[in-house]
C-alpha cells in the first residue's frame, strides 16, 4: 500500500506537465490561425467592421436600398469622394485636427455629424450648441422631421443634447434634442448627437434602424468619413471631455469646488490639530501562547487543546518529510516508522489517537509529540 500511495504523487506529476504542453499546443496552433487570417477593420463604427461596436450592418442596409457607400479614413480620399449630390457623415472620433476641419468645412454636399466635439460643431455645424444632457431612455420624436417620424421612438443613450444658436425658420430638432438638423444655404447639416444606436449591436432595437438609415441614406451617394489616428508628428490634437461640457456647467463646478475647500477648512478648525498617539503595548508571542492555554484549562477543553498540539506536530513532520499536507493517516504513519524505525501503532496512537481523559494524559502527550518530532528532524 505504501508503494502505490507514493508512486500517485509523481503520476499526477506527469499529468500536469502533459496538460501543459497540450494547452501550449493548443494556443500555438489558435494564434498561427488568427494571424494567418486576413484582418478585417474593428474599429468603432466602421462600415467594414463586423463586431458589435461595428457599422458594417447599417452600410450593408444601405447598399441594399441602392445607397453607394464610401469609406474614407484620410481626408485626401474624403475630397476625392465628395460630390455636391453627396452627403458627407462625418465620425469625430477625437482624431480631426484643424487643418482637416478647414477641408472638411470646404467640401461641397450635405453633412451628417455624429456626436461632434465643440470644434467640430463650431466649424461644420456653427447654429448648433449644447443645452444639457440625457440618460438612458426611450424618447418619440415629437417633430415633424420625416425621418424621425417614419422611424418612432428610439433608444437613447448617455449624450448631449443640441439646441441652436439663433432659433430661426428652417430648423428642426427631435427626441428632446438628440437629433437637430437645420439648412445652410443649400446645404442641410443634420447632427445627431448619440451615435450608438448605429452600431451593429443596437441598430436593430427600437426604431434605430429606420432612423439610421433615414438619415444616412438621404442621398444616393454616402461618404463614410471614419478618421484614422494621427501619425506621429502630425498636428492633430487629442480631445478631451471638457470640449463636451457646456459653458454654465464650469461655473457650477467651481462654486462646488469653492463650497467643498470652504466645507474642508471648518472641520480641520473644529476638530483641532492632529494629536500624537502612542503605539499600542506589544504582546510577546509566549504570553500569547501561555494564555491561550490557561483559556483552555479553565473550560477543560482538552480535546481542542490536544487537537491543536497533534496538527501542529503532523504539519511540521509532514513537511520534513517531503509529504503533502492533505496525506492520509496511514501514509504519514507508515513514513515515519521507517524514518525512525518505532512502532507505527505507537505513532499513530500519539499522531491520530484519542482525547486525553485528564492533564496528565495531555502533558505526556505533548511529551511524545516532541519526541516524534525531533526524532524525525534529527534522522
């Protein structure tokens, strides 16, 4: 019995290292699989990425409905796209510098600006700002915009929502704000200002669908304007939150600000200054020790004291030995008498035997579990 108890150890050894090698296998042979596969765009909505934050299902709607669609990432392929019949949907996805809104602010055709930042909005959609905001919720219309209506409620998500500079005749907003659209010249510039409901995961809830496709296929002719990052040296510069705040909230965060400093202050004064307190008492480990003890003896709790001595004793003795910690009685037993050559009933009699009927019985056997112990530490 002691043989192949000692042999288990070492085979399930075995296993695990087999089990590793197949799963590196396993992984060597997925990644070749993946690489070796032609990469397909994964960027957030993008007319050719499939994922779920892709737009690859709304451009495959519009081709249907006979709608060209071009993707552009640089603006040199945006100016070659672009036509006055066209319409231009722009993503600002924070990576449009300057130099690109000028060209952009330039091009002929209709605009279609999906959550712009403030310099965006300011150059390709200037009669529009932002009022406030707008959570998670299903919002109608209530506008007379034909694509809005024709598309019902919507789902809406975390976004700014839009009014204009200088109200006038020809504007038009929808879904609380969410959706503006307004003529500039001959140019009809329509900003929407929560893009999610594009995507290939959401388009289909609600009426987000109808309502993407109504905007985006206004024209038979779609440029898709997708920005690619800056390369490095370029001048285009990172947006951050901020240019998504509207002005009368900064104001409000600083009268916070103020109000927190000033709060701050007359707690620091009211409670005084910071007092020095001593370290606590340290305790030594034998007091410790020598009170836990007299806490056992008081309530005769000699079998959780007994208990307490023999597992000590068997952890220290397993681990001189080189066994596991969770060994059977029988094993650990066994081991020892070899190691020391005593009797294994005697040993498991002190290491597994019952509860001491009284303080003596408790006293000789912490005398025998040391000598157990040492006799296996010095063999």
């Amino acid at each position: 019995m002691t043989t192949s108890t000692a042999t288990s150890p070492r085979l399930r050894d075995r296993w695990r290292t087999w089990a590793w090698i197949l799963a590196a296998l396993a992984g060597i042979v997925v990644t070749a699989l993946l690489v070796t596969k032609s990469p397909r765009p994964e960027g957030y909505l993008d007319p050719e990425a499939v994922t779920q934050r892709g737009g690859h299902a709304l451009a495959q709607l519009l081709h249907d409905r006979g709608v060209t669609v071009t993707r552009a990432t640089t603006i040199d392929e945006v100016r070659a796209a672009t036509r006055p019949a066209s319409q231009l949907m722009v993503l600002d996805n924070g990576n449009i510098s300057d130099e690109i809104l000028d060209a952009l602010a330039e091009l002929p055709g209709d605009r279609l600006l999906l959550t712009p930042y403030s310099d965006t909005r300011e150059r390709l959609a200037s009669q529009v700002r932002i009022t406030s905001y707008q959570g998670d919720e299903i919002v109608e219309p209530n506008c007379d915009l034909r694509e809005a209506r024709q598309a019902g409620a919507i789902q809406t998500f975390i976004g700014p929502t839009y009014t204009f500079t200088n109200p006038g005749p020809g504007q038009t907003s929808c879904y609380g704000g969410t959706l503006v659209r307004y003529q500039d010249g001959n140019r009809t510039i329509t900003v929407l200002s929560d893009e999610t409901p594009l995507t290939n995961l959401q388009l289909a809830k609600q009426g987000n669908a109808a309502l993407a496709m109504n905007l985006a296929g206004r024209s038979t002719h779609l440029v898709w304007y997708v920005p690619e990052k800056p390369k490095v040296g370029s001048s285009a510069q990172p947006k951050s939150m901020g240019d998504l705040i509207p002005d009368q909230v900064s104001m409000a965060v600083w009268q916070l600000c103020i109000v927190v400093l000033l709060l701050a202050i007359w707690r620091g004064r009211r409670l005084g200054p910071v007092v020095a307190e001593k370290l606590p008492v340290v305790v030594r480990a034998s007091e410790t020790t020598e009170g836990r003890g007299r806490l056992y003896r008081s309530r005769r709790a000699r079998d959780l004291a007994s208990e307490s001595l023999r597992e000590a004793a068997r952890y220290r003795v397993v681990h001189c030995l080189g066994l596991p910690v969770d060994e059977s009685p029988q094993v650990v037993t066994n081991t020892i008498s070899q190691r020391i050559g005593r009797n294994p009933t005697e040993i498991h009699h002190v290491l597994f035997g019952p509860v001491p009927s009284d303080d003596q019985q408790l006293t000789a056997l912490v005398q025998q579990l040391d000598i157990i112990e040492r006799q296996v530490r010095d063999s």
